[in-house]
C-alpha cells in the first residue's frame, strides 16, 4: 500500500483493470498530469457534488456553476493535496468551503421554484395547494419522494442559517460520519452534534405542518 | 409541538438515528423512548425529519458536466512530477542530480537561522518553498527542452569526432567551434531569462534558479570546450549562482575550485531569502576544494560515483521531529529493520536497504534524529521531492496539529527552522545506489549550522 503523501511515480498503465483504481490512485496520477485520471475522478464524484451543491444552494444552475468550480478549485490544488484524509473528505470540504463563497457573494440563496412555507404553514386548504398535486393525502415519506414535497423541504433547507444547512448536508445527504463531518468542516465532534441538533430541531419546526399532515 | 428537552437528551436522539451510539447505549436509550412517551414523540418527530431529508433524491450532474470542465482545464494544469529518467542513462541520470541540487538549492534560499525569524514568516516561507519548487520544476522542465537541443548538437558533434579521430586536430577545434556557436543562442537566451527574473525581485526565484542550472548544464557539456577566457566568463556567471550546492557540484565537474569574485566564504554564503533580505547561511555542507569529498560523501566509493543527497530538518520539538522520523519510515519503509526482514513496498522498486536508523536522543529536549538509506536514483528522487513537497507539512500534522493548530503551536516557539538538501555528486550509472541521509534536528531555536556533540556526519 502506498504510504499517505507518497505521490510520485505512480503508473497508471501498470494498474490492474480488473481492479478500480482508488480516489488516491487517480489523484497521484492527476498531480503527475494525467488528466484522464482527472476525467476519472470527476466523473466518480460529479453526482455527488452536484448534489450537494444542490442541497447547499437550492438551485440547479447555481449548482452546476458551483460544482465546475469545485472541481477546478480541486484540479488547481491538487499540488497540494497531502493524502492524509481521504479525497472525499476534501473534495467535499472545498465544495462546502467554495458553497459559503457563493452564498456570501449573492448575499441570499434563490431557489430554482421558490415555494411559501407560509403558505406551507398556513391553513389546511393553503397547505393542500402547496403539495398538489403530488402529494395530497400522502404520508410525509411519500411526499418526499414527490416532486413538490422535495421543494418543501428545500424550502425549510433555505430557511436554515449556513452552518446549520451545511450539517444536514453532510449528515443527511451524503452520509458522512461525524468524524468526518467535523474534518470537512475544520471544527470539533462535538460542535457537529450540536449543530446537528439545532439543525434537525429547527427543521421540525419549519416542516411541523408537513409532519402532523402525515400523521 | 413536542415539549422542550433537555440538548443532551436530544444529542442522544440524534445519535441513535445516526447509528452513532453503542449497541448497549441504543438498547438503553431505546428502552427509555418506549417508557417516556414525550421522548417518544420527540424520537419519532426527529426520525421523521431525518428520513425526509434522506428521502431527497440523489441529484445527476447535468450532461455534459464533466465534458465541459476538462475543456476548462488546460490553462490551469496542475504542477507534474518530474519526468522519469529518460534514456541515456548518464545524461539523464546528471539531468535529475542537477534539478535535485537545485531543488535543494531553493531550499537552502528559504534562509536559515534569520535574525528576527518569526514562527508565522516560517510556516509561510516553507510553504512558499513548495511551491517554488514545484515552480521550479515546471519550469525547468521546459528548460529541459531547451538543453536536450544543445545537447543533441553536442552529440552529434561528438559522434563525428569519433569517427574522425585519425582527423586532424584543427577539424576537432572546428568540430568544437561549432559545439559553441549552436549554444550561443540558448546562453544568450538564458542570460535573458535570468535578468528578466532578477528584475522581478525574489517572487521569481524558483525561474532564475532554472535559468541558473540551465546555465551549469551548458557549462557542464560546454567545459572540455571552453577557451580559457569562456571559462572565466561561465565561472564568473556560475560564482553569481552563490549557492554552495551548485558551486560544489560545478566544483566537482570542472575539478577546480570555482574563484569567487567577492570575499564571501563558502562557509558563508550570501544569497537572498524569500523576503528578498540578504541573509547569511550557513551551509550545512561545506564543499571543498578541487573535487575532494566533502564530508558526507560516502567515503569508499570511488572518485566520481560518489552519490549523497542530504537533507536537514530543524523543529523546536522533539514531538515534531519524531512525527517526521515516523512519517519518513512509513513512507520509505526500511527492507531490514532490527535484523527482521519486512515486506518491500511493490510501490517503490529498488530500495535496497537502510543502512541506518539512529538515533535515541532519550527525554532529551535537543538533539537529533537520523536516517539513512541507500536507495536508487529514482527513489533518492522520491525522497527529495516528499521532503520538499509534502513531508514536512504532514509530518507536523501527524504530531497532532492541524494546520491552525500549528500556528498556535508557533505561538508556543515551535517552529520550523529550516531544511536543506544538498547533492554532492552525480551518480555515474542508473544502477549506482544513492545515500539519502536526513537528519532531523529539534531543540529550541535549533539551527542548522549547530552541531550537536556526537555528530559525526
């Protein structure tokens, strides 16, 4: 096994194709000025942080912006990439990193359709517009899967202060340990779980009309 | 609306959903939400919420996506590696040795032992270095380019001074003759190059010193045809290199000393610091005089295969410097160590062994740690490279910092003193083993140009 930081002289012509090269693979091969091992690594990850750039912004051009500046913020500094945590870790650090860039550029997020959660949060016959047709009558995990319900939830997404955003990101759309998450983040464990409290709290209150409507 | 509960209840909460508590904490908390119906509703009303969010489909990048972003990417291509030795084995293997003492040579010029060295200017210079190096090696790749054209002229001229050995010897000065004149061009244009970077100021350092070995390698392949007066003038231009490595090394190549305009010493050397001061160093190597070995040549091998490359580090803590010495092990592995053999890296061919891994400095607070490998060109290669690039920063981090955290340990007087390379020969065949020696000193306000007692090397 490669030594972490150990880069040099990787090839990748020698590798077995049978066997998936790693993240660290491809990026060894990248900073030796591969950029088909580059193409390699986008690809593997493009869903993924288009996703998040997606969950982060609330809007699929910006998101798309964002996620092609992510990955040529990574393409710039891969030089600098030490391999002592795992590209993912990094890769989504400069995605949250370049994310809170934007937001402050724009001073506010704008979404793709902006639905009200007033008017999610008003009466019952306001609540049933905002859902229809998708997801009347549905329970809320089935709203989820619905089209307006998904902008619901963004919506209360939007609501939430960056940090706060940023967390649910991490913990609930791509699946990251807490571990990881205060990596990504630069701060402690411990200061992720609260975050993720306040986060998850403060979502219940916003989606509260969606949850006794599943109820 | 659920009633307010207490944060460390609903940490826990959160933890169970996220998979995050012990099998036995998850049965205890779980068999507290079947009791306590508020916990019940506050567990339900949190799961609810988590697998909304989860329940949000994974997005695809919009096609096209990564097509679009490569064709963004060739005006910001990444630093590369430096090209794998090419054939020719003596050439090639000389063209590494001198981007290696380069490369080394802009170590050097972080400065050592300043007189007012800030913590913060430190970890700032030693992660300018890097990059200048990887600057360097960029650019001299292109001066590579350059060379290898002299070079093909060389050849040629060599191959038909070969087969006309029985020529006379005016036909071989002709040859010669025209050896200079297709250099001409690309001197001038290296005299260019290194005005031009010297007018920039010190942020263009890593390209004057391309131009500056671009120049050593015309000198080199220029010496046996050299009038007397070019000599001076190119031993002039190399004096102004004021760099003790490369000085060394031309030394060698030339088997004289080089005459140094100015009255500096070689113990002494001026040369200019990142922040463009000029700065003493005191060179961790002394070269000596009409090719003789310096002190950490390897001492038996024979005259012109003496391979060595050195490199210092110095760190305030011992924790630092034990950090390094773990990180160095790990990433080049010893074949033997304390007699029991351990599996060869498939990674990194032809390591052949470690010759020696000193070093107990015990509790004490100043000292020094050693490493030694003898290892093949292209894994002394390696070496020089992580140590330049990336060794020292993860050695730091592997201490236990993170890279804010080292700012608060500089506030603490740690600090990174300074590093230095040095390679004192070329090898004279790819095969020939290359002694890697890295010392590693810690000790408060540690300086490279201290010798602790007991150092022999």
């Amino acid at each position: 096994m490669l030594p972490s930081g150990f880069k040099i002289g990787l090839n990748l012509e020698h590798a077995n194709p049978s066997k998936p090269l790693t993240d660290e693979q491809l990026v060894a091969a990248a900073q030796a000025g591969d950029q088909d091992a580059f193409a390699r690594l986008v690809r593997r990850h493009e869903d993924q942080v288009f996703t998040m750039a997606l969950r982060l912004l609330c809007n699929r051009e910006d998101a798309r912006d964002l996620a092609q500046e992510v990955f040529l913020t990574v393409y710039q500094s891969l030089d600098r990439f030490r391999g002592d945590a795992q590209f993912r870790t990094w890769l989504y650090r400069v995605t949250i990193n370049r994310g809170r860039d934007e937001i402050r550029r724009r001073g506010t997020v704008k979404h793709t359709r902006p639905v009200s959660l007033d008017r999610m949060m008003g009466g019952d016959e306001e609540r049933a517009a905002a859902v229809e047709p998708a997801a009347r009558g549905a329970s809320p995990e089935a709203m989820a899967r619905g089209h307006e319900a998904e902008q619901m939830i963004a919506a209360a997404m939007i609501r939430l202060s960056e940090e706060l955003r940023e967390v649910i990101v991490l913990r609930d759309v791509r699946d990251l340990a807490y571990d990881e998450m205060a990596q990504v983040l630069d701060i402690p464990v411990g200061t992720v779980r609260s975050r993720l409290n306040r986060a998850r709290t403060r979502l219940a209150e916003l989606l509260q009309p969606m949850l006794e409507g599943g109820a | 609306m659920s009633q307010p509960m207490d944060d460390s209840v609903l940490l826990e909460l959160d933890a169970l959903l996220d998979g995050a508590l012990s099998d036995s904490d998850a049965a205890v908390l779980h068999e507290r939400i079947d009791a306590e119906p508020a916990l019940r509703a506050e567990y339900e009303r949190r799961r609810r919420i988590v697998e909304l969010v989860r329940g949000l489909p994974a997005e695809s990048a919009p096609d096209g996506f990564s097509d679009t972003l490569m064709e963004r990417l060739p005006a910001t291509r990444p630093i590369r590696a430096l090209p794998s030795p090419r054939r020719g084995g003596v050439r090639s293997m000389w063209l590494w040795g001198v981007g290696l003492a380069a490369a080394a040579a802009l170590v050097l010029a972080v400065s050592l032992d300043r007189d007012d060295p800030s913590p913060d200017q430190d970890w700032t210079l030693a992660k300018e270095d890097s990059g200048n190096a990887a600057e360097f090696r960029e650019r001299n790749e292109a001066k590579d380019i350059k060379f290898l054209q002299v070079e093909g002229a060389l050849t040629e001229t060599g191959e038909e001074l070969d087969r006309s050995l029985g020529r006379s010897a005016e036909m071989r000065d002709q040859a010669k003759k025209e050896t200079i004149d297709s250099t001409a061009g690309v001197v001038a244009e290296l005299d260019e190059d290194e005005e031009a970077a010297e007018t920039k100021g010190t942020r263009d350092r890593a390209a004057r010193r391309g131009a500056q070995v671009s120049l050593l390698q015309v000198v080199e392949k220029r010496n046996t045809a050299l009038t007397p007066a070019e000599r001076t003038r190119y031993l002039d231009r190399v004096a102004r290199v004021s760099d003790v490595v490369l000085r060394a090394h031309v030394e060698r190549v030339l088997e004289g000393p080089v005459r140094v305009s100015s009255a500096e010493s070689p113990n002494n050397a001026e040369t200019r610091s990142a922040t463009g001061k000029s700065e003493s160093i005191k060179a961790a190597k002394t070269p000596k005089a009409s090719g003789a070995p310096t002190t950490s040549a390897v001492a038996d091998n024979a005259a012109g295969s003496i391979n060595a490359a050195v490199f210092e580090v110095a760190v305030a803590k011992r924790a630092d410097a034990e950090a390094l010495r773990k990180l160095l092990m790990r990433a080049f592995p010893p074949m033997q160590e304390s007699g029991k053999k351990v599996a060869e890296p498939s990674a990194l061919v032809s390591r052949s062994e470690v010759a020696a891994d000193s070093a107990d400095a015990g509790d004490a607070t100043r000292g020094q740690l050693r490493l030694e490998w003898s290892v093949s060109a292209r894994d002394a290669q390696a070496i020089a490279i992580w140590m330049q690039r990336i060794g020292l920063r993860n050695a730091l981090d592997a201490s236990g910092r993170t890279e804010k955290g080292i700012r608060r340990a500089d506030d603490d007087k740690t600090r990174v003193v300074a590093k230095t390379a040095t390679m004192e020969d070329k090898p004279a065949r790819v095969a020939d083993p290359v002694s890697v020696r890295v010392r590693i000193r810690f000790g408060p306000r540690t300086a490279l140009s201290e010798r602790p007692k007991g150092d022999d090397k």
